[in-house]
C-alpha cells in the first residue's frame, strides 16, 4: 500500500536528507541514555538538568558538523530551555514543574529548528516530536555502516574505566566502613539500583537514547516550517475595515477617560455612592478586563490579517488606528492590575490571584511587543519574543516558588495585622510552602503542615539529584521540629472549616 501523499502547503518545508551521523553524537547519545538510566527513576530534580545536558551537547555537535549558523536567537532560546529544566531542582510544585517540563520541550524544539514567522515559531515549538523515529533510525544506520577502525583504542579506554570502577569500589568501600560520614555522602552521592528496577532503567536508558538522537536529526535536517505557504487574508476597504477599530477606540478610550476620573477623584466617591469596599469594587470587574485584554490580542490579530495596504496611507491608518488600540488596552491591563492588587491587599494571595495577574503582566508584555513590532516597525523578531518572553515568565514562575511567597505574605498579614488565616487553603501548598508555614503558632503550625509531613513521611527521601531544594528544605525542617499527626484536634482548636476559601 502506497504512502499517503504529502499535502501540497507542507511540501515546501520538507527537510534535506540529513547527513550521517558521527561517532561523536552516537557516543553523545550513549552518555544522555547511560545518564537517563542511572539518575531517572528515583523522581526528578537535578538529574532532568543533567539528562537535558547530556542531549542539548549531541545536538550541538550535530548543529555545528552540518555548518549550521548559531545564531543569538538560538542561544537565547536553549538557555531558556536550559532554565526551564532547572524549576524541578529548585521548586516542589507539582503544576509549576509541569508547566516548566512542557514549555522546555517546546523551547528545545523551536531552538532546533529555527523560524521567523508566526507559522514557523509555532510548528517549530512542536516539531520535535516527527523526530524521534527518524533519529532512532538514522543513529542505527550509522551504526552498521561504520566500520570502527580504532577497536583498539576503544578497548584501552574500556579497560581504563574497568580499573578506576574496580578501585573506586574498594577503596570506597574502605572509606566508607572507616567513618560513618563518608558512608552517608558517599550513599547521597552514588546512585542505587536494585535488580527489580532494571527494567524500568532499560526504558529510562531507552528514552535518553530516543530524545537525543532525535534531537540531533532534528539539529542536522530541521522542518523549514517558514518556507510553509500561507495566503495573505484579503484586503478589507478603508470603511469595513476602520469603522469597526474607530468603534473599539472611541469605547475604549471612554473607560480610560472614566478610570482617570475615578483615580483622580479617589476611590472613597465609589465606595461611598456604591456602598462596595475597595475589594468588592476590584473584584467586581478583574475578570471582565481579563477577558478584554485576550479578545482584544485576536482583534489586533485579525485586523492585520485583512488590513488594506494598497498605499502609504492605507498603512499609516493601519499602524494609527492599530497603535492607539493597542495603547489603549495598556491602560486597561493597567487598570486590571491595580484592581487585583487591591483585592489581594484585602484576601491575601492565592494560587489563581498570582496566576491571573502574571498572566495579565505578560498580555501587557505582548501588547508593547505588538506595538513597537507589528504596528510601528516591519521587524520579524515579534514571533520569537513573544514565544521567549513566554517561556521566561514560566521559568521565573518556577524559580521563585509562588506557593513560599502565598505562604508568606498570608503568614505575615496574620502575624503582623491579624488577618483571617485560610488555613484550610494552606493546607493544600505543596513543600515550597514549609519555610513561612512553620513560622506559624502552635496548633496553626500542626494544622497546616499535617498534610505535607504525611506525605513525606509516606516516601522514603530520594537522592539529592532527584529532589528539589524545596522538599529537602522542608524535610530538614520537619525532622528538627517534627508534626505529629492528632486526629484533627488541632485543626479542631483553631476552627478549620473546609468551604472558607475565596473563589478565587
């Protein structure tokens, strides 16, 4: 049965052949699977660094034997990979590392194939995955056409590593039964691994292999997705374009007018005419100019698409009515921003008040990368900084541990002003939340740490390569000042309800 065809707007962006691989990315390949083998398996910390590590270096290699141009764009885009690899050994969160994990894939991916344009930053950040098998096959093609004529240098080296492992393991073992201390580092420092698991080593050793073979065929034949065709949306005439923006400007435009009067005037007139307090009054509309903000992203979209630009002044009323537009939901985003800073002023924070509003700060973000590169300037970088800006916002989201900065700022708005403590809400924190949680009084401590010390306590502690710096941290806190479990009387003592959390 005869392939199916290939569809005519793909064909452009075919791959060339990719040259055969070296020695130097097969061995690549070997170390990133022998290193998925050994540390994988245990959980994931610093060892998806070092697996990331293990795989970037192949394709490097690859890149650069195929005379590929490393360009800034690329570097940026595998340090922001790199970056995003790092949240597991920093954070216990299991939605923040996630996140990181898909986003890491996504960067990797674009970096190896390149694009400049919106379809090809998009099918790039995807593009990965059509490599796997390919790379499978290419490295085993490589390996029975080469003939290996240095067998005797790789038997030196072989017996080279023999040696060093058969000494390190006695004299290791010597050190070890001479001082406890050295038994215990040398026990965090080497991996375990039992007859049972070596199966799942062998999948592990088998998914090392597969991610950097295919990222190296990826880095020496990537998808030319720019080359894809895509057809220019037709031209819309002066009127049925414009009217609908000058509409959007006039509107948006009068709710500025009207926030500037309401910021000049104080929020006291509004909460005095309303009878709202400030917290009701921003949460009144957060949402709504969340919603304004996104809509808005697709309508700025959407009008580039069918934008008239038979002339000069066709594009300076495009770049014009665009522009104020885009300046416009500025303000908006603004808006919205003050309103949930209010609203967590007056409830704290939560994980969906800083999810929103670093979702807002970034739409902001997009909106002046809109207005200084699709509207006023003809620049292609847009795509890419829009993707990258992305990726960074989720490795800081990461790195700085949202659920320890939740847990701190309603820890000190208890301590310092007495504010009502959601303890049940704390209650379902994950590790990164330990620090400021066991700053907390007596049965408010007990109350909101039982679940984490019961699930820790439920699993034996991983190595260090395969533990976050959070859970360690909170492991050490737990063991000096340990919770014990009460049935739920001190939950009891500080009246938990389950149902007192906000909405949002």
């Amino acid at each position: 049965m005869d392939p199916l065809p290939e569809p005519e707007w793909l064909r452009p962006s075919k791959a060339r052949t990719a040259a055969p691989a070296s020695l130097r990315v097969l061995v690549a390949a070997g170390v990133s699977g022998l290193v998925s083998a050994v540390v994988l398996g245990d959980g994931i910390g610093a060892n998806l660094l070092l697996c990331a590590l293990a795989g970037a270096i192949g394709a490097g290699m690859t890149a650069l034997g195929t005379g590929r141009k490393i360009k800034p764009w690329h570097l940026a885009f595998a340090a922001t990979a790199l970056l995003l690899c790092l949240v597991p050994a920093i954070s216990g969160a299991g939605g923040a590392v996630t996140l990181a994990l898909i986003a890491a894939i996504c960067v990797g991916s674009l970096t190896l194939h390149g694009g400049a344009r919106w379809v090809g930053v998009a099918m790039g950040s995807i593009g990965l995955w059509t490599h796997f098998m390919p790379g499978v096959a290419w490295g085993i093609r490589a390996l029975r056409e080469r003939r290996f004529p240095a067998k005797a240098r790789a038997g030196q080296v072989f017996k080279a590593v023999l040696v060093s492992l058969v000494l390190l393991l006695i004299f290791g073992s010597l050190f070890a039964g001479a001082d406890s201390t050295v038994a215990d580092l040398l026990e965090g420092l080497v991996p375990s691994m039992d007859v049972g698991d070596v199966p799942l080593r062998f999948v592990f050793f088998a998914a090392g292999v597969s991610l950097a073979l295919g990222a190296a065929h990826a880095a020496a034949a990537p998808r030319r997705w720019d080359r894809t065709r895509t057809r220019a949306g037709k031209e819309r005439g002066r009127l049925e374009w414009a009217m609908p923006l000058v509409v959007m400007n006039l509107l948006f435009g009068t709710f500025v007018v009207v926030q500037l009067v309401v910021l000049i005037g104080g929020y006291g007139s509004i909460m005095r005419r309303t009878g709202m307090t400030p917290a009701e009054y921003a949460r009144q509309g957060f949402w709504q100019l969340l919603w304004i903000a996104v809509l808005t992203l697709v309508v700025v979209a959407l009008a580039k698409y069918w934008a008239p630009r038979s002339n000069a002044g066709d594009r300076r009323l495009v770049k014009v009515l665009l522009g104020l537009l885009c300046t416009l939901t500025l303000i908006v985003v603004g808006t919205a921003l003050v309103r949930m800073s209010l609203y967590m002023d007056a409830f704290g924070l939560t994980r969906q008040r800083v999810d929103v509003a670093a979702v807002e700060i970034w739409l902001g973000l997009v909106f002046l990368m809109v207005l200084f590169g699709a509207v006023l300037s003809s620049r292609r970088w847009l795509p890419r900084a829009v993707v990258l800006s992305a990726a960074v916002a989720v490795a800081l989201f990461g790195l700085l541990r949202t659920d320890s900065l939740i847990a701190e700022q309603n820890v000190d708005r208890h301590r310092t002003a007495g504010a009502h403590l959601d303890v049940s809400y704390l209650r379902s924190l994950s590790v990164d939340a330990v620090p400021a949680l066991d700053r907390l009084p007596d049965d408010l401590r007990t109350c909101a740490l039982q679940p984490i010390a019961a699930e820790l306590a439920d699993k034996p502690a991983p190595p260090w390569y395969a533990m976050s710096r959070a859970e360690a941290r909170a492991r050490e806190i737990l063991a000096a000042n340990p919770v014990t479990w009460d049935r739920g009387v001190a939950c009891q003592r500080v009246g938990l309800v389950e149902d007192r959390r906000e909405d949002y």
